[in-house]
C-alpha cells in the first residue's frame, strides 16, 4: 500500500513540474515568436531547457506512475483476492493518464515531437489529470472517493 502511495504522489509531482514546465515554454515561445522580449524572457531558462525538464519530468512520472499501477493492482490482489481494480474509479483515471504521458514519450521517442507540441501534450494531459481525480472522489463511489 505504501508504496503505491508513494509511487503515485512521485509521478504526480512529476506531472506537475512537467506541466509548470511547459507552460512557461508555452510564454517564452510566445514572447520570442513575437520579438517583444520581455518578462519571460528575462526570467526564464532557455526554451531547449524548458523541452529538456518536461521531456524528463514526463518520463520521471511515467515510470513512478506504472509502479504505482502496478503495487495497486498486487495491494488489490493482496486485500481484495483480485489482481485488478477495474471497478474503482480512481484505477481508470489513473489509467488514462498512464495513456496521455505513454503516448506524450511515445511521440517524443519515436515521431521526434518536442518543444511546442510536447508542451501542449503535457498541459493537456495534466489538466484531465487534474479534473479527473476530483470528479472521481465526488461523484464515483469506491475506495479513493470523498464520501469515505
């Protein structure tokens, strides 16, 4: 149990710095695009910096995140007699997310995306991250929801 704690927490943590990171490219890309250097640009690390966190923060939690699936399905398996927790809520939410950073390094590794692209990948796919979860502990019963 601890671990998939644990696990979870490192690969959404991860998920944020990656998501800060990409919005903050996202600015920068803007105030360069349009010659107006300004704010952004006198603050922020360069742009091939910005692609760099968000490309390792993204990985960092993808790999966090699957050990997390993965000890919650043995926690699963150990507490309730089955390997998988396809009735919670919270499984598919985390499931899906699995799939938007999978595919996010996937495009990376293997279509070359990166810097504007790879940005809107990970804003994208942690702000359904960060809808899914609330709407999950509210309006779906199971173990992870606010009623317990």
């Amino acid at each position: 149990f601890e671990t998939h704690v644990f696990s979870n927490i490192l690969a959404y943590t991860a998920f944020s710095i990656s998501w800060v990171s990409s919005v903050m490219y996202v600015f920068l890309l803007g105030e360069i695009q349009t010659k107006h250097l300004g704010f952004f640009y006198k603050r922020l690390p360069s742009l091939q910096t910005l692609d760099q966190i968000n490309g390792r923060a993204a990985s960092f939690g993808l790999v966090f995140l699957s050990l997390g699936l993965f000890a919650s399905s043995m926690w699963a398996h150990q507490a309730l007699g089955r390997p998988w927790v396809w009735d919670e809520p919270a499984f598919a939410g985390a499931l899906i997310a699995w799939f938007i950073y999978a595919g996010h390094l996937f495009a990376r590794l293997v279509a070359g995306w990166g810097g504007k692209r790879a940005a809107f990948f990970s804003i994208v796919g942690f702000t359904l991250v960060l809808f899914t979860f609330p709407v999950v502990g509210i309006f779906f019963p199971g173990k992870h929801s606010f009623a317990n």
